[in-house]
C-alpha cells in the first residue's frame, strides 16, 4: 500500500478498491481501529465496528462477482446521530432520545447503505442539531482536531462546531472517508470550516429528510462533509435523489456531480456580496475572503461587487423561523410512545418532568423562544414578519442571480474557539450570521477550506449557488480548492 | 316554527352554528398509508407517519383532497383552488405529533350554502362558512384500567372534513335537520359514510341566546363532539335553557367548552376561556401548499351524483310529488333508488311513493332494517302495484300480500296464487254474493230504501267478507247500485 488507508480520499478509496490493492475490509479494519484511537475525541456517540465489518464483507464479495454499486461501494463514512439508522441507537445527541433504536432507516442513510457505503457509527451533534460548537450534546463535547499554535487558545481543547461537530473532527481526523451532515443555518459549513474540511449543503429539497430527526422544517438539508471538493461531489450523489416520503423533496434529476470536476470557472461571474461582513471580524478572514476572489479571477472568472441588502436581517430571520419550527417539531417527545418518560402525578407533569429532563439547556430555550414567537398576540409580529422578511432575503438571492452564477463570502466570521469560550447564546448564534442567508433562501452552499488564521486554525470560504445548480458551486469549490492548496495535517490519534 | 324559551323576563331566541366533523371516506388515512378501516384491534392500524416517530413525514393523501373537493361542490361552496395545511398545537396522550394538522386561514373550501327541507314544507337556508381537511386524534380509554391510560391509534390520522355552518340555526329543530342534510348530502357523495354511531359524523354545537328582536351575537358555548342528531338536539335545548337562567338571575355566559351529557340531559364545562389553548397554528413545513387547476375541480364536478336537492325538484315537476314526499323519498341516496326502481318504466309516481313512504318505510322500521336490507326488492314492490293496476287485486288485498312479502321475501304473483287471492271479477260470482247479501238483509235493504244511503258501506263490507275480500271493489259497488235501485 502506496498510502495509509485512512488518509486516502473517497475517489482514492474508490479507485484503490477497484484496482484490488486493498479489500473494503482492510479499510474498515483500518478506520475501525482510527475510531477506537481518537475515541478522547469524542466525535461518536455509538460505534458500529461490527455491522461496518459486515457491510464491507457484503462490500468485497460484490467486488468479487463484478457487481459494485458504485464510487461508494465499500467507503467506510459516519453517520451523523441525527440519521434515523434501523438497528442501531438514533439520538440526535439528546437524553430524550437515549437508548432509541429506530426501526426503519432515513431515505439518506439507505440511499448511502444502498450504494454500498460502510456506516462505522453515529457521529455526535448538538443536541437537536442545535449549537454552533457540539457543546450541546447530551453525550458529551466533541473535540476539534486543531490546536493553535499560538494566540490566547494555543495548546486549549477547541469546538469542532456545530452542529455537524462529530462529523467534521471524525472526517478531519481521518476516522472516516466522508460523514453525513445537516445543515439548517449552517451546521454543515461552519464544522467544515472551523476543522478544515469541506462540507456541502445541497439545495433544499436535493436530499430527503424522511428518516432525519427534524430540527427546523423548512430549512433542515442533509449534505457531505468530507476531505475533497470531489468526495463531496461523490457522496452527494449518492445521497439525493428524490423521494415520495418527503412532500417537500423536489423532483429533480440527481446530476453525476463528479462530472462538474475538472471544469474550472472560466466564464462564471462571482459575486462577491459587500454585506457580509461581521462587527468583530478578522482581518485575516477579509483577507482570505479577498484572496479566493483573486484565486477565482486567476482562473478566468469575473468577479462582480453585487449587494444583498437584507443581509443583516437573516440572522433574526433564522432564530425566528427555526425555533418556531423547531417547537412544534420537537412538541412530539413527549415521553407517551418512546425515549425517555419520566412518570409524574398527572399527564401535565410527566410531560413537563420528561421535558425537563430529557432537553438540554438551549433546545429548552429553542423551544420557549418558539412558542414566544408563534403564540397569540405576538404572532404577526414575530412569525409573519420573519416569514416576510425572510421572502425578502430570497428576493436578493433571486435577482444577484440573474446576474452572476456564484457568490463568494466567509463561511463563518471567526476560526475555531476554545471550549466553553461562548457563553451567551447571542454571540453563539453569531456564528451562523453568514451561512444562515443561502439557509434561508433554500441555496446551495458549501464550505472549502481555503487558509489558515494567524494561530493556525483553519478557515473556510464559502461559495453559494443558484438552486439545483450544484455543479456550477462545485466546479467554483474546486477552483478554490486547487488555488488555496490547503493541506490537512495528519493528527495523532488518528493515524491507521 | 318558532322555536322560543320563554324566561321569566321575557321570550328568547336561540342562535346555533354547528362544526360538524365528517371522516373522509378513503382507503387510508390523510397523511400516512395505514387503513381507516374500523373496529381493528388497538394500534393495528398505525404507521410510523401516525405514531410521531422521529423524523416521520406526512404526504398528503390525494384522494382526501378529491373528497375535500367534491364534498365542496355538493355544498354548493367556494372551492379554494389554492390552500395550507397548518398546525394546530397542543398536548394530549392521544396526540402523537403533539400538533394536529388541519387548516386554519387558507381551508380548502370556502362558502356555500344547504338547505334545509322543513316539516311543514318551506324551506330555510343555511351558510356555510368554510369546509377545511383535518387529522383524527387517537383515542384515549380510561376505564381499562384502574391507574393508567390506554392509547388506541387506529383513528390517528385520520381524514376529517370539519364543515363549519354561520350561526343561522334558530331551533334545535333546525340543527337536527341540517346534521340530517349534511349526512345526507356527503352519503351521496360517498364523501363520508355518516355514521354517527360508529363516529363517523359528530358534531361540535355552539350555541348563544339572546332576547327576541335582538340582532347582536353574544357569548356562546361550544358543546364538543356530540354523537347523534337526538343529542344534538337535546344539548341545544339543555344549553339555551341553562343560558337563560343564568342571565335572567344575573349571571353572564362564559365563553366556554363544554361537555353534553345525555343520561343527564344536561352540559357541563370542560374548560373556559382563560383555560383555552393557544393552537400556535403555523403553516406546516413539512407540507406544500395544495394547488389545483380548474379543470381539476371541473372534472370532479363532472362526476357528481344528483343531489337530494336537485333529485326533490324533479320529483316534483316530473313526477307531481308533494314537497313532503318528494323530500322524504330523497333523504338517502338509496331510498331515491329504489324508490325510482319501483317506479320502473310507466308505474304511477304517486301510487308508488304512497307504498314506499307509507308501508315499506313503516315496515322497515318496525323491523330495524335499512332500505339495503329491505325484504322486498324494489322489483317486487313494483310487481305488487302492476298486481294493482291491473286489477289482478284489490289495494286492500295489496296490504295483505305487501305483509306476506315483508315475511317470506316472495313474488307477489307467487303469494297471490299461492294463497289464492286473486281478485274475484267474474260478473256471476259477484252478482251470486250481491243477491245473496241483498236476500239475507231486509232490514237493511228498508233502511236503504227509507233514505240511509250511508249503509251502502256495510253492504259492500259484507258482500267484501262473503268474497274473502276478493270481489273487485268497483263491480260491487256498480252491482248494488242496480240491484238496490
């Protein structure tokens, strides 16, 4: 072997499989052991070493008789604990969900099972898929890879972010090839971009949600978080696809995104949206932001000044329009049929006891702020007006795209911080100021890591696209990815 | 009718609207796959969508949207070509989602119109405000055991159409004819099966009172889910009476949900207004909007049955029927087939709904059956009266056989023969029994004669009884009038 088996990409894997220079066992045996050595990480909630085993054997006697399902076929992944996985304990990082083992598997992680990929186990997540930093997770923080080398959290224990965090630190980590996230304001991109990773948020409607445990309705997407712009591309084709279950997938072709490789941006106009700039931001991240931009002209791209007027107004959107939703999707934990009950004297006071104690701190206060915004008398002010607003903000996407294909802006406003840094919820919901627009608006997004900040962590840029149009965003990823030349360090612990 | 409560200080009007819930004649349930089938064993017909299980998503079911639609047209409504499904939220052990999906600001159907066919003839017309789609709760049951509740599912999820009228009802009369109208109009339809005893049909009954002449809405109560058109009607006199006295002994009616209890006949509240929910209903994400053409809603138009109105004009007009008649024999669907069975080709309109309306209604309720469970086939009822008009028998005589058909299920012709009943219309035989009857009553041929024309009945009624009844009427009185002069 050329190469350690788990520092190969998803195509490497696909290609190195194909040529029988290792058997899809070799490499979960490899990622298997990688997950019990990083377990101080704490980027899984369960591991599946066992079924994954199975999975490759089923894996290499396909290879075997010349039936492989495709780029997939044998890639061990993670599967973010908010996948609904048949057999095996689902708990979307929360109490309440405990020892749940659903009986059915999520359209995604079927359609991943489907195309022969080894599931190693459930990566951890903010509880509900709320947070910005995987602190909020019933079973414990996960941990970012990364150290800075210098700076005031040199040497500190640093979020991977959130919600995605178990993904990203176990892609980074070289745990797995590729994690499935989701993203509803950002908890794809920003994980991504706080560990060095790329991480894709497909269009809304691009990958069912059956089977996922529902954040926030309208805006909840699954999507890849890998190490390449490519393996994103592989792993997203084999994640979407439209599916009757979900009203609200779109029926749409799945592309075979990987053909978008190669292509380069000659020709694409870039946006590059003046409003996303945040009070407090680094210099080293307008700079980078500058940077990509001049990488994306270098390779024949124009770059175009375009405005996004209702910018500042996303971020209230989104912690109106999720928790609204989140309330009532979260209403059905109420310790009657599974998870966790905790008895009370009355029917009221087990569910307020199970409630109690089955949610966390800031999924309690998702869903009083919820119940704030939709409750009589506050409503229209609430509710109506971010739904208008939030009209608005697709308005703006709407009609930049009538004049250029992508737009080009940070990913988040600050590289990965130390545990327990954020202690208000405000500024920790500031994280998700420029990811939560494209989430609002439905539009694609993705995460590339492009730079390091001045301590050395990691920073990512973001590309955003018109709906369903993922291989003009990818084909613009890969510009950056090729231009940044951005190198993921092999961390101990992770090494196969 | 003027439906009046006469309070100590002064005459009380009643002002009824009704929320009637009907469930969705479907295959399976609103937004899940699993069967509305009833009386399945608990939770046997309950699917992950049904059960709230995390990550669950609801699809909506087409044909519940098809029924919403034609149910629509039969009220002769708005049909809203464009509307939202929305969440109502609330907590109970029966509610698995801990949200309902329904329709609140965008319901699929908007205003129509029913009319009321009343007892003396006339006719009231009554608005409807709206018709939106909804799902069932589950079923909570207390009394299995003595500490813990069971949950049943089966009915979770399941399609309701909730039909809500404007407050034009005046009388419990008219609330008990309007749920009849509306079970009769969605049974044409075969939107909803109607039955109430089985919970098909129920009905939330909000009623106010105010003074006579006053034209002001006040302060009403909702009486939920009352089960039967008699408890509707019991609940709004129960209701509007304990209304008027609170008002007249100073009391003030508190918007309220209350509870009819029929062993009682009496309401009583379930929760008042500073106890009642805040639904937070907010357009379902999970949802798209539902969006149809107008050439949707045409061909579903297309394929409607006559309704009872309609069905009650042409009985009128084409078959001379009275208001009455024409408005009973329309009530049900199969009662306006079989009635136009009897009729068959050339029967006479009139005859044949004298004998539906008054003998095989009145036999069939004596023996609890339907009109499907008739004994008698609209073919042999018709069968009976060409027995009639041919003179083959008497009317009389009819009634008899029309009881020996309702018992065996046989031919008319076949009990005739069998029993020997066929009218005696030889000239000879009746002039031998009129002769006969005339020679042994000389008493009553001198009353006759004397002026007391009136005994010709009692002739007849003896020469009919010497005949077993079956000497043709009409040769008989033909015959005593030669013979007695």
């Amino acid at each position: 072997m050329s190469k350690t088996l788990t520092n190969l990409t998803i195509a490497e894997a696909r290609d190195g499989l194909a040529a029988k220079e290792f058997s899809a066992v070799e490499l979960t045996e490899a990622h298997n052991d990688a997950v019990v050595a990083a377990r101080d990480l704490n980027a899984f909630v369960s591991e599946t070493p066992g079924l994954a085993l199975d999975a490759a054997k089923a894996s290499d006697v396909r290879r075997a008789s010349g039936d492989v399902l495709g780029s997939m076929d044998g890639v061990p992944i993670a599967m973010k604990d908010l996948f609904c996985t048949e057999g095996v304990q689902s708990t979307a990082g929360s109490h309440m969900l405990e020892g749940f083992v659903p009986a059915y598997e999520s359209t995604v992680s079927k359609n991943l099972k489907d195309a022969g990929s080894v599931m190693l186990g459930k990566a951890n997540m903010d509880e509900f898929a709320m947070g910005s930093s995987t602190e909020n997770s019933y079973y414990g923080n996960t941990i970012n890879p990364w150290k800075a080398s210098s700076g005031p959290d040199a040497g500190s224990d640093l979020v991977p972010g959130g919600s995605s965090g178990g993904s990203a630190s176990a892609v980074a980590t070289r745990l797995c090839l590729g994690a499935t996230g989701t993203d509803t304001g950002g908890s794809i991109r920003q994980p991504a971009s706080f560990s060095g990773i790329v991480g894709l948020k497909p269009t809304y409607g691009r990958c069912s949600r059956w089977g996922i445990v529902a954040f926030a309705s309208s805006l909840d997407q699954a999507g890849p978080m890998t190490r390449t712009v490519r393996d994103s591309a592989i792993m997203l084709g084999s994640m979407a696809g439209h599916d009757p279950k979900d009203s609200t997938s779109a029926p749409v072709e799945t592309p075979n995104f990987e053909s978008a490789m190669g292509l380069g941006v000659k020709g694409l106009r870039i946006g590059i949206p003046k409003e996303y700039t945040a009070e407090g931001m680094p210099q080293e991240i307008s700079d980078l932001w500058q940077l990509g931009a001049d990488w994306l002209r270098e390779a024949g791209a124009e770059i175009v000044d375009v405005s996004l007027p209702h910018t500042k107004y996303a971020l209230p959107t989104y912690y109106i329009v999720a928790p609204a939703e989140a309330s009532s999707n979260l209403a059905r934990y109420d310790g009657v049929r599974y998870g966790l009950r905790v008895e009370g004297d009355s029917l009221d006071d087990m569910y307020m006891n199970t409630r109690a104690a089955g949610f966390g701190e800031e999924v309690q206060r998702r869903i009083l702020i919820g119940t704030y915004v939709l409750s009589a008398g506050y409503y229209d002010a609430y509710y109506v007006k971010a739904q208008q607003v939030r009209t608005r903000i697709a308005g703006d996407f709407k009609s930049v795209f009538e004049d250029v294909d992508v737009l080009l802006a940070p990913t988040a406003p600050s590289p990965a911080f130390a545990m327990n840094a954020q202690l208000d919820p405000v500024s920790m919901y500031l994280n998700d100021i420029f990811t939560v627009p494209a989430s609002l608006a439905g539009l694609p997004g993705i995460s590339v890591p492009a730079g390091l900040s001045e301590h050395g962590l990691p920073l990512g840029l973001q590309l955003i696209a018109k709906p369903f149009d993922e291989l003009t965003l990818l084909r613009a990823a890969e510009t950056i990815e090729q231009s940044a030349g951005f190198e993921l360090p092999v961390f101990s612990g992770g090494e196969g | 009718m003027t439906y009046r409560i006469v309070g100590e200080t002064g005459e009380w009007e009643v002002v009824i609207g009704l929320e009637v819930h009907a469930q969705v004649v479907s295959n399976s349930k609103l937004f899940s796959g699993a069967s509305t089938e009833f009386g399945g064993a608990p939770n046997t017909h309950v699917s992950l969508v049904d059960a709230a299980m995390p990550g669950m998503l609801p699809v909506v079911n087409e044909k519940c949207i098809e029924q919403a639609v034609r149910t629509g047209l039969g009220l002769k409504a708005k049909i809203n070509n464009y509307s939202v499904f929305a969440r109502k939220n609330y907590f109970y052990a029966d509610l698995p989602q801990s949200y309902q999906i329904s329709q609140f600001d965008k319901p699929i159907v908007g205003a129509g119109v029913v009319i009321l066919d009343m007892p003396d003839g006339t006719t009231r017309e009554i608005g409807i405000e709206r018709l939106h789609l909804e799902q069932d709760a589950g079923k909570s049951m207390h009394d299995q055991d003595p500490k813990r509740t069971f949950v049943d599912l089966n009915r979770s999820g399941v399609a309701l159409m909730e039909i809500v009228s404007d407050p034009d009802m005046r009388s419990p009369e008219e609330a008990g004819i309007y749920v009849r109208k509306i079970r009769s109009i969605v049974r044409y339809l075969e939107t909803c099966d109607g039955n109430m005893e089985q919970g098909s049909m129920r009905a939330d009954v909000n009623v106010s009172v105010r003074k006579v002449g006053s034209t002001e809405l006040n302060t009403r109560c909702e009486i939920k889910n009352v089960n039967s058109v008699r408890f509707v009607m019991q609940a709004i006199e129960a209701e509007a009476q304990r209304q008027v006295e609170l008002v007249e002994s100073g009391g003030e009616v508190e918007q309220q949900t209350r509870q009819f209890d029929p062993s009682k006949g009496e309401t009583k509240a379930m929760r008042s207004k500073e106890f009642a929910h805040d639904y937070r209903y907010f357009p379902d994400p999970d949802l798209l909007p539902i969006e149809f053409s107008e050439e949707y809603v045409e061909a579903i138009k297309a394929t409607l049955p006559e309704l009872p109105d309609e069905k009650k004009q042409r009985y009128m007009s084409e078959y001379g029927l009275s208001a009455y008649d024409a408005g009973v024999l329309v009530v049900d669907r199969e009662t306006g087939h079989y009635y136009e069975a009897v009729l068959g080709k050339n029967r006479d309109p009139k005859l044949a709904a004298n004998w539906v309306i008054s003998n095989l209604f009145g036999a069939l309720k004596a023996e609890s059956k339907s009109i499907e469970e008739s004994p008698v086939s609209a073919e042999q009822l018709g069968q009976l009266l060409d027995l009639i008009a041919d003179d083959t028998i008497s009317g009389k005589i009819a009634k008899d056989v029309f009881e020996k058909m309702i018992a065996s299920g046989d031919d008319p012709a076949v009990i005739v023969e069998k029993e020997g009943l066929k009218q005696i219309t030889d000239t000879g035989a009746i002039e031998a029994a009129v002769d006969d009857v005339i020679a042994n009553s000389p008493e009553q041929v001198a009353q006759f004669q004397g002026g007391n024309e009136k005994i010709a009945g009692w002739f007849v009624g003896q020469i009919m009884k010497a005949t077993q009844g079956k000497a043709n009427p009409g040769m008989v009185n033909k015959m005593l009038k030669e013979k007695l002069g």
